[in-house]
C-alpha cells in the first residue's frame, strides 16, 4: 500500500538539494506552451490532414484537447496538493506503486529525450534547405549548445527566456490563423483562388475519405501535439505560490492551445488539399505554415516561417531538457540513482542531470547518415507512446488519491484545487489513453518503436525490483 504523503516528503527533502521557487503564472502559461507548440504542430498536423481528410483532423484534435483537459485536472489537483519537481513520477510513487513511480519517472526522461532528437532532427533538415552544403552534424550541435546555455542559467533566467521563445510562435500561429481567416473570406488574395470563402477543400473529397479508422490511428499523433502541458506539474516545484498560479496556469494553456490547434488545422484544411499536408507531400521540412503563408503572398515567407519554426523546435527542445533534467533530479533525490544526479549548482540548476539528458538529442546526429524521415517518424512513436503512459499513470494517481483522501475523512471542499465530476474525469482520461496506446500497433511504422517501449518498461520494473525493491521496502 503506498506510503503517506507525509513521510515522502520528509524522505525527499531530507535527500536531495533545494530547486528555487522563481516562477509565476505568465511562466508556467509560456512554459506549457512552449512545450507543446512544437513539431506535433507545425510538421505533425500536416501528417494527420492527410491521413484522416479535413474534418476528421478537426474532430481528431477536438478528442485530442478534452483528453488532455482531462488529464490536466488530474494532475492540477494533484500537483496543487503537492507540489514537486518530481511531479507525477512522485505521485505514481504514493499512490500506484513505488515500481510504477520509478518507471513513470523513466518513462517521461525517455518522452523528452526522444523529443530533444525530434526537434533538433527537424530544425537541422529546416537550416538545411538555407545551407544545403553544411553538415546537419553541426547544426543538431550548434541547437543543442543554444539550449544546453538557456538550461543551464538561473530557473528565473530559463522561464524568462522560454517565455520570449514561446511568445514568437504564439504570435505566428494568432497570425497563421488570421490570415488564414482573411483568404479564407476573400479579403486577402489565394494563390489559385479567385471565390470566397474557400471551403470546398473541407468536404472535396467526402467528409471522411480514408473512413473513420484513420481518427483512431492518429490519436498518438494528435495526443503528441497537446504533450507538453503537464510540464507544469513538473515546474509546480519550481512555481511561486502554487496553490494559485497551478491551476489557473492549467485552464489557460489548455484552453489556448485547443484554439491554437482547431483554428490551425481548419486553415490549412481549408487551405491545401488533404494530400498535400503531410510529411510525405515534399519532406519533413516542408511545412504545411510555409506553403500556406507563401500562397497568401506575403514577401520571403518561406524565409519568415522557417526562421519561427526553428525557433518553435528550440523552444520545444528547451522546455523538454528542463523537464527530462528534473525527472532525474527526482531518482536521484529519491535514491534510486547516484548522488551526483541530484547535485545543483549556485544557481540552483541540477547539472549533472542537465547534461545527462542532453545525450537525448544523440539521434538527431544520426539523420546525416540514415532517411531523416524515418528516425523522425520512429522518435515521434516513442516520445509520443511514452506521453500517453505517464498521461495515464497521472489519472490512476489521481483516482488512488481521491479514494485515499476520501478514506482518510476529508472532504472534496478541503483540497486547494479539486478536479470535477470524480470519478468520471480519471476513468475517462485513463481508457481514452490507454485506446490511443493501442493505435499505435495498427501503424506499420511504429510497431518498432512500440515494441522497444514496452522493452523499456519491463526494463524499468524488471531493474527496479532487482535494485531498489529491498532499500524501499527497508524505509516503509
């Protein structure tokens, strides 16, 4: 049965070196933001427009955005009540299993790893097409010192540079989305086009012309797209005044993302016929943002989005090594690795877990040698599928603490934030994640990447329970 939150809290303080609290709501917005505006955006939306056609797209990142809500609520009652760098590796820890806990922690390292290589693959092939006689080798190093510099300043100096980060491509996707409008009704010229509005693209071929199958396929895509959210459970340790700034943190990113990501795939749907939209079309860098901005007119765009999508991959990157470094600062607090992980620095910066987890964006030096597309597609798999496990391992954590909460003779009233209609809202989390899971065996160029996660999950509870079992159960 998992221990009181109580004794956690003293294990860990007692064990690990103080993070600073230097964070504030318009941080965690940003941060959140940061996290998921990213290559499930600007390069995955594409691939699912062309999988599932236009409405299905649509209705796909609908699902995609009350799926994350629902975990989001979770994990802001969660994370309002306990606030932790260690975040949901910490509550998988208390109330699933302390295994569990280790491999969630694992599993979300492994998440933002595979995606520092998605980022700085994609931001590499994109400087390529500027400077096709200079190695991707330097460039996925060049990206990876600017983020490795941005990771390793004060927490205060990190949220602030992620928040400018970010900014740029929120302000590109409002400008992607208002322009797109303005084609869309005849107010601005469209290549090609001469009647508004331009919706014929929507229904041109059917409402849904692969059939419904491929909404249920590309979920892991979709779910990929909203990851990046929980970064601020992750960054609630971190956080001025939690209790506040957490949930209203929650209710803002999600909300504008889910307007972000709707109001981009109805523009491009729109737009661009479904086949066009996706990697396949001309290449992982051509972007469904550049072709649709270049058709409106608008001088050097090609030039313009590019230079905002390299700096949106950063922005993902950097918000990525934050959130990997500190899953391991949390092993390391909790003794489940060396001492050394959980050192910080004058500054408050774990380091050591820092510059660990940068051997993440390793792959990405690989994409020169071997098909970039495929190292790409094989690293969104695996981040993705490992998302979508530590989402569900949030709304199990969440449902054993209420139960717990409950047993214990509290009362919903005293939780700082409690997340509605319980039990309603984790069960629903869980099964819809769980089904996402499952997608992912019916995608030819996947299976590989899913059978290497499931190896690396029996790893972990297999290393847990042959080195840190007995030391947990000589504590409990």
């Amino acid at each position: 049965m998992p221990s009181s939150p109580i004794q956690n809290d003293a294990q860990v303080s007692s064990n690990s070196s103080p993070l600073k609290r230097a964070m504030s709501t318009r941080h965690l917005v940003m941060i959140s933001l940061g996290g998921a505006i990213g290559t499930g955006l600007f390069l995955g939306s594409g691939e699912v427009i062309s999988q599932t056609g236009p409405i299905g797209a649509i209705l796909s990142y609908i699902l995609g955005g009350v799926i994350a809500y629902m975990v989001m609520l979770c994990l802001g009652e969660l994370a309002v009540h306990m606030p932790e760098s260690g975040s949901f590796g910490t509550y998988a820890q208390r109330y699933i299993g302390p295994g569990t806990g280790y491999t969630v922690t694992w599993l979300y390292w492994l998440t933002w790893s595979a995606t520092l290589g998605t980022e700085f693959t994609a931001a590499a092939l994109l400087m390529q097409e500027w400077f096709p006689h200079i190695s991707m080798w330097l460039w996925t190093l060049i990206f990876a010192a600017i983020v490795f510099g941005l990771n390793m300043s004060s927490t205060k100096w990190f949220a602030e540079s992620e928040f400018w980060l970010s900014l740029v491509k929120v302000i590109t996707v409002i400008a992607f989305i208002l322009f797109g409008l303005l084609a869309i009704f005849g107010l601005l010229n469209y290549q090609g086009h001469h009647e508004a509005p331009l919706f014929s693209n929507l229904t041109a071929e059917g409402w849904f012309p692969q059939g419904l199958f491929p909404i249920f396929t590309t979920m892991l895509i979709v779910n990929f797209a909203f990851s990046g959210t929980e970064l601020i459970g992750v960054a609630a340790g971190e956080t001025e005044d939690p209790a506040k700034n957490v949930p209203k943190a929650i209710n803002t990113a999600i909300w504008r993302l889910l307007i972000f990501f709707v109001g981009t795939i109805i523009v491009i749907s729109a737009l661009l016929p479904h086949q066009m939209a996706g990697l396949h079309a001309e290449g992982v860098s051509s972007s469904p943002f550049v072709t649709v901005f270049d058709h409106i007119g608008i001088p050097y765009a090609e030039d313009i989005i590019r230079f905002v999508i390299i700096t949106a991959l950063l922005s993902a990157a950097n918000s990525g090594l934050f959130a990997a470094s500190r899953m391991m600062w949390s092993l390391s607090a909790k003794k489940q690795l060396p001492a050394i992980f959980s050192r910080v620095n004058a500054r408050g910066i774990p380091y050591i877990a820092v510059i660990v987890t940068m051997f993440g964006a390793l792959p990405g030096l690989l994409s020169e040698q071997f098909a970039p597309e495929t190292i790409f597609k094989n690293l969104l798999g695996v981040a993705a599928f490992t998302m979508v496990v530590v989402w569900m391992s949030i709304c199990l954590s969440q449902f054993n603490f209420r139960r717990q909460w409950y047993k214990q003779g509290h009362s919903k009233a005293e939780l700082g934030f409690a997340a509605p209609l319980f039990p309603i809202v984790p069960i629903l989390g869980f099964v819809f994640c769980l089904i996402t899971c499952i997608s992912m065996v019916f995608d030819p160029e996947m299976v590989v990447g899913f059978i290497c996660c499931l190896i690396f999950i029996a790893i972990c509870y297999i290393s847990y329970a042959f080195l840190y079992k007995s030391q947990h159960d000589s504590q409990s």
